[in-house]
C-alpha cells in the first residue's frame, strides 16, 4: 500500500495485517522546515514573507505519526533522506516521470544569464541570488512573495518567459539557493538539457551538482564559476522501490507454510 504525505494515517490504520506500507514524503518536514525559516528570518529580518507561514502543529503531528505508521519511506532527496534516517526503516528515492530535453544552446558573447529556480521569494534564495548577480541577466519568475519586492526594477533583472524556464533555451546558469527543502523542476530539466546548475543541499534532490550552503552570495557566485551540468542520481529510484516490492513478495511466500 502506498500512499502520500497527510493522506496516508487512515489508508494505513484500514491495512490488512502484514500488508508493506510505503509513505510518499512528497512533502517537506515542517518541523525541519520551520527551523530553515526561522534561520532565513534572521538573516533577513525585513523579509516579511519568511515569517507568514507555519504548519499548524496539529499538521506536524500528523506528518510525523504517518512516518511511525509507514514500513518505508520514499523521499525526493539527500536532504530528506538524510533527515529521516533515524526512522529504523528503509529510505528510497522517489521515482518521478524523466525529463526529455534537448541540449540548451546559448547565444555566444551575450552576458551570462542566469535562471533562479522556483518563485522569486526570500526562501527560494532570491536575495541571495540578487547580491551574486552582478554582471549577470538574472532571470526570475516572480509572483506572490516576491522579495525584494522591486526585484523587477534592477537594471540586470528581467521576468523569465515560460518558454525559458520550461526549455532553459539560452539559459547558461541554472540557480537553486534555497534557504529550505525544495524540490525544484527546473534542476531535473537542468540535467536533461545539460546546463551547469548550483543549489543548496535542501534543494539539489538527488542530483549530483555543485552544492553551496544557504545565505551567501559570495559563495555562490564563486561556485557559478566551477558549475557543472548535473549528473543524474546514480541509482535507478523505480529500481530501488521494485527491489524493496520483490523482496516483500519473496518474504510472504517464504514465511507460507507448505501443505503436505
């Protein structure tokens, strides 16, 4: 049995005795995520956004007893896989659609362009990503949240046409310096075009790119120099769940008494 973050207590409580129950962590850990929040607001007390929004406790409980109640885990990162692993149970990538692009091409001598992942907000690294910019075009996607909120009146900061963010088409730079666990898009689409990307443990999933720690811009501009294109993750995650499904199955038949 399977099922997804906050929807999964009462479909594993109605489980048959002995059944294998796998959690989809499709969701971040809001206790861990109220604390990369809390962080970010100090490091950015004018942020107001950093501060709108926490989980209900009631909701952390929740989260939390579905991971007591879950047999296995399925996690979309390092980052969250690292988080779990105390939980004595297996922890599993989860196997997401592959993304099929063609190689980005670039406008050669233009000045670098740069995509910040996800909306322009405080927690996705976009003051972060604002500082490093420099001679960059930064391209970001802006809606509720946006900080700082003139972000679209810098002389090197434009509003990124969906056509580039879905493609990467002249993207040089893919950018993820999230203060928080994300799992952004447009890093896997990195992958598939074969742009270099940056991104902060919370947010790499389980690509191998060039990781940098939140909140300093300094340091991620010096990695935008050293970036490389990301490698998809070593391990085939549908492999790894199949694996963990045979395993049950030849476990059940074992523990089945033969007649005669």
């Amino acid at each position: 049995m399977i099922a997804p973050s906050l929807a999964a207590r009462a479909t594993f409580a109605a489980a048959p005795s002995g059944c294998l129950k796998i959690l989809v962590e499709d969701l971040p850990s809001f206790r861990q995520l109220h604390a990369d929040l809390d962080v970010a607001a100090l490091a950015h007390p004018d942020c107001r956004f950093l501060r709108r929004y926490r989980a209900p406790a009631r909701l952390v409980a929740r989260q939390e007893a579905e991971r007591v109640l879950a047999d296995a885990l399925l996690v979309r990162g390092r980052y969250a896989a690292e988080q779990r692993s105390g939980a004595g149970k297996p922890i599993l990538p989860l196997p997401l659609p592959r993304v099929e692009l063609a190689r980005a091409t670039h406008a050669p001598g233009a000045r670098r362009r740069v995509l910040l992942v996800g909306l322009a907000t405080a927690r996705n690294g976009s003051m972060e990503a604002l500082q490093a910019s420099g001679d960059w075009e930064l391209l970001v996607r802006p809606g509720e949240g946006m900080e700082p909120a003139d972000l679209l009146s810098r002389p090197n900061v434009r509003a990124a046409r969906p056509s580039e963010i879905a493609t990467l088409e002249g993207i040089d730079l893919v950018i993820a310096p999230a203060w928080c666990e994300s799992h952004p898009e447009e890093l896997r689409r990195a992958a598939a075009a074969r742009v270099p990307a940056v991104a902060t443990h919370r947010a790499a999933g389980w690509l191998d790119v060039t990781e940098i720690p939140p909140g300093n811009p300094s340091v991620l501009r010096a990695a935008a120099e050293r970036a490389r294109p990301p490698e998809p993750g070593a391990t085939d995650p549908a492999a790894a769940l199949q694996s963990l499904i045979r395993g049950e199955a030849d476990r059940r038949m074992l523990a089945v008494p033969l007649e005669g």
